[in-house]
C-alpha cells in the first residue's frame, strides 16, 4: 500500500470537508496513478463536485492530507494545483468564444510563463503541438463559438495538453456528443494514458466511462461507498452502488392496441433543417426521434411546439389543424415541450419553484383581476409532491435543486396544463442515474394515462426504456422506423451510424 502510495500522482487521505455544519464529504481517501482513467461515480449531492474541487484547489479541506506527485500541500489553490499538472475541463469547457482556436489552447500556457505580449506565431506554435499530439485538424483562425460542441471539447483538451497537464479531470465528457465522437474521444483518452496522463471522468452515462477506465470510485452522501478495478463493475452493479437500491431494467409498457390517432403531421419541412416528416402518434404511446447530433431532431421538435416556423406541411391534433410557427396556438391545443437546456431555455433559475410551476397556470387561478396564490400554491404543491421533487420549500429558487429535480419543475409546469400531447427534448440530460430511472417511470405513467409523448434523444437505453417506436432521423429526413421492445441496442447504434 505504501508503494503505491508513494508512486501516486494524486493521494488524498482522510479528506472531509464541511460547509456551515453541513458535511459534503467525509473522511474520503482517493488515489489516482499516472496513466490511470478513474470513474469517480455518484448520484448529484453526493460529493463529487466538492472531491474535484480540493482537487484543483478551488475549495480547502476541511480535515484530511493531500499529496500531488509526491509533495504534501498544505494550502492548495487553483495556481498551485495547475502547475502541478491537475487541469479540469468543465461541462461548458470554459472557452473563450470570441477567441481563436489557437488563442484559446495557448491562452494558459503563455500566462503561466507571464509574457507580457502576445506573439501570434508563439501562439500557433503552441497550438499547432497540441493538436498534432491527438491527431487532430481544427482551423487554428476559427473563432470557439463557430465550432461544434466536440470540437470544442478537443479544443479544451488540447489547453489542457499545451500547460504540461499529468491529471485532466473531465466533468460530464460524453453528454453532448454522438456515438462517434464517444468513440472518437476514448481513442484519445487511451493514447493520453499510454503517455502517462491520468484521467478521472465525472460522468452519468456509465458505460461509456467504464470503456476507458481502470478503477472505479463511488460517493453516496459524501462517503466512498465503493472502490475497484472497472473490470468488477457494470452498469447494474454501480447503479446500485450509487444509489442504494436496485434500478431493474425495464421495457416500454404494452400500449393499447386500439388506442385512437391524436396527432397527425404530414410533410412538415423547412429547408435546411428538415424535409418530408411524416408521422402520427397515437393517445399512450411514447415515440422517439433519435439521430445523430445535426440530424434535424431538435428542429423537428421545435417545429411541432410552434418554435420553429416550417416552409410547409400540416400538424393536425384530435382532427383540428394546429397553425404552425405559433408556439402560442400550440399551448392552447395542449401541446407541451420540455427543452433540452432547461438552464437557459426551460426555467427561471433565480425564481421560485412556485413561481416556475404556476407561470402557464395564473389564468386558471385569475379572479376578478385578482391572483389566488392559495389555489396556485396549493395546485404547484401538489405538483411537486406528484413528481417528487426533493425541496425544502417551495419558495426555494430552482437553481438550488439538483438537474433531476429540474427536470421534474420543468414537467410539473406542463402537467399541471393537462397537455394532450408532450414533447420532452433530452428529459435525461445531466441527470444522475437514479432521477434518469425515476424520470422514465414518469414518462411511462403519463402515457399511461393517454398521453401521446415524443421524446427526443440520443440515449439509447433511454429510448429502449421508454419508447414504443423510434424514428431514426439523418440529414433531416426519417430514414428507418424500429419498433420499441424489438430492436437492440446494437442494432440502434448501427441503424444510427450507418
């Protein structure tokens, strides 16, 4: 043990840390060697953050030793612990979006060594080095913001490589890339450990880190809970080291074989985003559209809420025509979307989680000019309790909840409308593993119920979870139709990059 102590890049011992009486972690040992990909796995609130966060010196302990390649430090800031070699690559990569490419993987390297001017062909120099070592082409003039979001995360990693980096922390690596890029991203993780760079992923799609890694850590309430080579666990058994409690696999329910047409859309197109779809939903089923990032899915989804305004085609809901580009119209013909970035798109994240669950409710309890809170704080209540939210009160701002209980705000403001018709864009997106499994038991209650549900994903499980039928999307158009409880994860995935 002292051996492999001694040749660790990273050993925390006995790590605890406390904010104002609340313990995020406690007495939590963590070892990563060079060259090792470590799967730090837990549910949101169990500690994860804060680990990462002694890590890079953004927080100190509160109890515990921390030793970086073999040097005890005392205090640890984020100066101290980056030029030790610990670099972390955020969910956002933490780019800047007006600069170049080589601006940005350049832009730690030449602060550190404290030039007083910038010197462009120092700059692409570095730039340059860093991209050949992964094996990478990217336009080294092209502004960030132009780029896509996998570039962008080599363009992150590539800063990462330019400062010297011998530990990159990745939180949330895969959630916004395709299959390919997955794959893609773990031939470059591979050929960094075979360099001697460590690796500790924060991530929730399990089997994707579990390619790539040698060892797994599990947190739960702030403790370790589990610790193993990765070749011990799979995705059941880490489930249920996270979570406490066993998340059996499901499959979509049986829908009703005379269940009634409630949406008809015939020819919906708009160029250059999407051309000829066609489909009809019936009342209880759960239909996905799933395709590669760009594939159009998103637009098609935005187009049947009234976000997107189509050049031509026709959306028809029990047989009356739903005008299109009016997102107004379609609320009114009780047709709900739940967008991908609740951040930015789905919520008011300063507000209340009253006020977010009672926005599209304020004419239901409208009295004489008069608001009855008592009847929207009562209804949002009920709400809450329905979905299960964990709060401590509904008065609490949203951006106080965790991405699972979000998620659960931004469909109790739908629900609460009684839609006929729900479109859930990503509804798993940055959720932990055990709100995923509570969020599909929901979708599945709620077409139970008869409502008709369009989920839009690239989660595979998720849509064999939940869907009766998957509409795979490429280059705008539908080009296959699977029927959910049939079609195999492999042949999903292959149906997808062919």
């Amino acid at each position: 043990m002292s051996s492999e102590r001694d040749a660790a890049f990273i050993d925390l011992r006995a790590i605890t840390k406390r904010y104002a009486g609340v313990t995020a972690l406690q007495d939590v040992d963590f070892t990563v060697q060079p060259g090792e990909a470590v799967c730090l796995a837990g549910e949101n609130g169990s500690g994860k953050s804060t680990l990462i966060k002694i890590i890079s010196g953004v927080e100190p302990a509160t109890e515990g030793t921390i030793r970086i390649a073999g040097q005890e430090h005392a205090v640890l800031n984020p100066r101290i612990s980056a030029a030790a070699g610990v670099m972390v690559i955020f969910q956002d990569f933490s780019l800047f979006p007006n600069l170049s490419v080589a601006e940005n993987i350049a832009f730690a390297t030449q602060l550190s060594t404290r030039e007083r001017f910038f010197k462009p062909a120092a700059t692409r120099q570095i730039a340059r080095k860093a991209l050949d070592r992964i094996g990478v082409e990217i336009d080294l003039d092209a502004r960030v913001e132009t780029l896509p979001v996998a570039q962008k995360q080599l363009v992150a990693i590539c800063r990462a490589l330019a400062s010297e980096a011998q530990l990159i922390i990745m939180d949330e690596p895969t959630t916004a890339l395709t299959e390919k890029e997955v794959r893609r991203l773990q031939g470059i993780i591979r050929m960094l450990k075979e360099e001697g760079v460590a690796v500790i992923f924060v991530s929730h799609k399990l089997a994707e880190v579990l390619d790539v890694s040698e060892k797994v850590v599990v947190l739960r309430n702030g403790k370790k809970v589990a610790e193993g080579p990765a070749s011990e666990f799979n995705t059941q058994s880490l489930t249920y080291h996270m979570t406490g409690r066993d998340v059996p696999d499901v499959t979509p329910r049986t829908r009703r074989a005379d269940a009634e047409t409630l949406m008809h859309v015939n020819g919906l197109s708009k160029a250059g985003s999407f051309e000829d779809i066609n489909f009809e939903l019936k009342s209880g089923e759960v239909m996905g559209i799933t395709g590669l990032l760009g594939c159009g899915r998103t637009s098609v989804a935005k187009a049947l809420f009234g976000l997107v305004a189509p050049d031509r085609g026709t959306i028809t809901l029990a047989g009356q025509t739903v005008p299109t580009g009016d997102p107004q119209a379609a609320s009114r013909a009780r047709i709900g979307y739940v967008p991908e970035d609740r951040l930015t798109e789905g919520l008011f994240l300063s507000q209340s989680i009253l006020r977010n669950v009672a926005i599209g409710r304020l004419d239901a309890h409208t009295s004489g000019g008069f608001l009855n809170m008592n009847g929207l704080l009562a209804e949002a209540t009920e709400w809450l309790q329905r979905l299960k939210v964990k709060a401590p009160d509904v008065q609490a701002p949203v951006q106080s909840l965790s991405g699972g209980n979000q998620q659960r705000v931004a469909l109790a403001r739908w629900l609460s409308r009684a839609p006929r018709v729900l479109i859930l864009n990503g509804p798993s997106v940055g959720v932990d593993v055990g709100s995923k499994a509570d969020i599909h038991d929901i979708i599945r209650d709620l077409a139970s119920q008869g409502i008709g549900i369009i989920l839009i994903s690239d989660d595979l499980p998720e849509l064999l979870a939940t869907c009766h039928r998957i509409l795979v999307m490429r280059d705008g158009r539908i080009t296959d139709t699977l029927e959910g409880g049939t079609v195999t994860e492999e042949e999903l995935a292959h149906r997808l990059a062919s």
